[in-house]
C-alpha cells in the first residue's frame, strides 16, 4: 500500500497508462486499487489473466459510474480505397499509433459507459466477466487485506480503515450529495472534457437551455434562467467542502447547464472570478485551470468582444462548445432548431474570428451525423468546414454526434472517416458522458 502516490501533474495524451494526480494505491495479486484523497475508489485493473489488457482500467468518476478505458488495439487502422471504383480495391495498414480510437477521438484511450451513450466504437468491455467481478468484488478485496494484512503503520492503518467505510452504497450517497449541489445530476458534459478526463466540478450558472430542439434527448426541459451571485457563490462553498482533501486533483470547472454563454456577461464574469477564489486553482496539484461550458448559436453571436476579452485574461484555458447541429435548413427543420441557416453560418464565422483573435480560448462546434438526415445536410457542412477555410487550422475542433436514437454501425464510421479527411478543422466524434 503506498499513500500519496504522485501521478503526472498534467492531463497529457500518451499510448501507456497514465495516471493523474496524488492517490492511494493498494496492490495485491488480484488486483491494483486507487483511492482518491477521500479515500474512495477511484481506479482499478484486474491482474487476473482474463483480464482484457494490461494497458486497460475501469475509472469510477464522481457520479459513481464506472469507465473503462479501452486502447481499441494497437494494430493501427486498416483502410480501404477504391470501393465502387476499382475492380480489386486496395487495403493497407496504417502503423499504430494512428489507429480508430485515435482518429475518432483524438485521444489514446476510448472511455466506454454503461448507459446508452452515442458511441459507434469498441466493443462492451462491461461484458468481461473479469471486468463485472472487479466492479462487484473489489470491497472484498480490501476486506481480506485488512483481516491478513496484520500490524500496520499508523497512516496505513488509519487509511484502510476509511477506505473500509466508503461501501458502494456509501458512495452511493456521496454521489447524489455532490449532483445536488448543482440542482441535479450533470446529463451531458461538453466534449472538450476529454482533455482534462472528464474530471471537473460542475456549477450551474444558468438552468435549461434557449431552444429544447426536438431531437434532443438528453438536455432537461427546464426553462432557460440564469442563477443568482448568491446561488453561485453557495454552490462553489458547497463544492469546495464536498471535495474536502481531494479538491487538489481538480483542475476543471464547467459552467452549466446547457447554454450558460446565454447568462449575462456579468453572471458568468462572476462565476469565472468567483471560482477562482473559492478553489484556488492555483494551489491544486494538477496544473493549468480550465473552464468549460456549452453555448447556443444565438449566444454566441450576442456575446460582445469585451466579454471574451474578460474571459481571456482569466488565466485559463477556456472552452466553449456551441450547438450548430447543421447548415441545412431542411434539415434544422427536420430535427427541431428553431434557427435559421443565416445564423448558424454567422455564428460559425464568428467562431473561426474569436478562435484566431483569442490566445485562451477555444471555441468548438457540434455537428449531427445520421444516415437519415436531408441529402443537403452534408454538403451544407462541408461549405463550412472545408469551402469558407483557405487553410488547415488546429484550432476549433468539430464534433460530429450520431442521433442518440440512431443504431451506430460500421457505415457511420466510416461517413465519420470520410468527413474528417475533407475538413479542414480538426474532427472527432462526440463521445456523450455524464458526470
């Protein structure tokens, strides 16, 4: 058992398991464990041989969901070209390290859920019996170290003693605690979570969103309304408190719920200052501060240049992620976006100037993929990633999500493939997680 294990201090993308920030670890032959500094499990990987990959983890995140980390294999990508063209088409290899999970996603590991989610990747790793024994026995594992394990250092002791207390169904509490204390559980965290691994404090700055688009199956319908200074500020106290010793693990705040670019500037400008103050960013362990949030196409265009100038000098890297859906309106029609194609297109300029004017600001943008969609939807797209962009650009990456109600398949892969090569922004899938 080692107490206070130092992990990397910077959410890095690497092709071996990385671990980040300071947690407990106990080893034993069946299995690692990490607990986090409130000593709750925090990760775990089974030593059995039916375990998947020795390269391959199951996270428990603060919602008390357990996430398993697939590499998708290291064998790299098989492609095909040539398909309704050529006679013989032709088939290669591309070398790891470029293979699906990586052009998919942009990341190295592929986290899976255990809840309908959007992903047309991997496989159901939940399926493993290893996989299922670890998630239901590893409290038996820790009881059978602390009835062999004999005499044992004060801390050490003290230390297995907490882990003892944090059951499952205690977990169980703390997690519905922690979700209200936002005014209810996160359904939806903004793609650029993956850079920081999905691993942030949530604060509801405004409830609901501006639109309730038909399609949508995973926002609340709760009417759009900014929270108070005063809501805000007792939320932050209340996360504070309820992260306790572990609060130096994070590094990450999102700012909810589903549009809080529509808030008022001086709302979000005070939630941004506010949070600061009260977690201290500067003093955790992992290094940077980022700020999350969502925004609406008409947020975007009514926010001034004052107000990103303010979020700029934040000393964070600040991601803002907006809803564009499509450039189509037959199909903005079709899946309930009351918006015109007028509007997504400004908005979408106004992205790519924000983007170029703005050092610490990335805003990114979601596109819908469906084999179901208007024939006009995918050339609407292409018009803007790749026809109104002279060059490539690392900066402003584009999400595409398949409808939650669609059946993913291999053909929406490989749509997906396609579309990436043609644009001229960076192009992942949108991996829906909930905290």
């Amino acid at each position: 058992m080692t107490l206070y294990k130092r992990g990397a201090e910077r959410y890095e993308k690497t092709r071996h398991p990385l671990h980040f920030g300071v947690f407990h670890e106990l080893r034993t032959p069946e299995a690692t464990l990490h607990f986090n500094l409130n000593h709750e499990i925090l990760r775990a990987q089974g030593h059995s041989a039916n375990w998947p990959s020795e390269l391959e983890w199951l996270k428990r995140t603060r919602g008390n969901d357990w996430v398993y980390y697939s590499t998708g294999g290291y064998a790299g990508t098989y492609e095909t070209i040539g398909e309704n063209l050529l006679t013989a088409p032709i088939s290669f290899r591309i070398p790891t390290p470029y293979n699906e999970v990586v052009k998919a996603t942009g990341e190295y590991y592929l986290p899976n859920v255990t809840y309908p989610s959007n992903a047309v990747l991997g496989h159901d790793p939940f399926a493993n019996a290893a996989v299922q024994d670890l998630i239901a026995n590893w409290p038996a594992i820790v009881e059978r170290v602390w009835a062999t394990a004999g005499d044992l250092p004060d801390a050490h002791q003290d230390a297995l003693h907490q882990v003892r207390q944090k059951t499952p169904e205690a977990l169980q509490a703390a997690a519905e605690r922690f979700a209200a204390i936002a005014g209810g559980r996160v359904s939806v965290l903004p793609p650029d979570a993956r850079h920081v691994d999905y691993n942030i404090l949530p604060l509801t700055v405004a409830d609901g969103c501006r639109y309730k688009c038909r399609f949508c199956t995973i926002k609340n319908r709760k009417p759009f309304a900014p929270r108070s200074q005063k809501e805000i500020s007792d939320q932050l106290g209340a996360l504070r408190d309820c992260c306790g010793q572990d609060l130096v693990n994070t590094n990450a705040v999102f700012f909810g719920e589903h549009d809080a670019l529509s808030a008022p500037a001086e709302i979000l400008e005070y939630a941004a200052a506010t949070a600061r103050e009260t977690l201290q960013p500067e003093t955790s362990f992992m290094q940077d501060w980022n700020c999350l949030c969502f925004g609406s196409v008409d947020g975007l265009l009514e926010a001034s240049d004052r107000f990103f100038h303010r979020l700029n000098a934040l000393g964070a890297t600040v991601y803002i992620n907006i809803g564009f859906e499509s450039a189509d309106q037959e199909t903005l029609d079709t899946i309930g976006k009351p918006l015109g194609v007028e509007q997504v297109e400004a908005a979408f300029a106004r992205m790519l100037d924000l983007n170029a004017r703005f050092a610490n600001i990335e805003i990114t943008g979601n596109f819908l993929m469906d084999d179901q969609l208007p024939s006009g939807h995918y050339p609407s797209f292409l018009r803007l990633v790749r026809d109104s962009i002279s060059a490539p650009k690392g900066k402003g990456t584009i999400y595409l999500s398949p409808l939650m109600h669609s059946n993913p398949s291999s053909k929406m892969l490989f749509t997906f493939n396609q579309l990436k090569t043609l644009s001229r922004l960076p192009t992942y899938l949108y991996l829906i997680q909930r905290l």
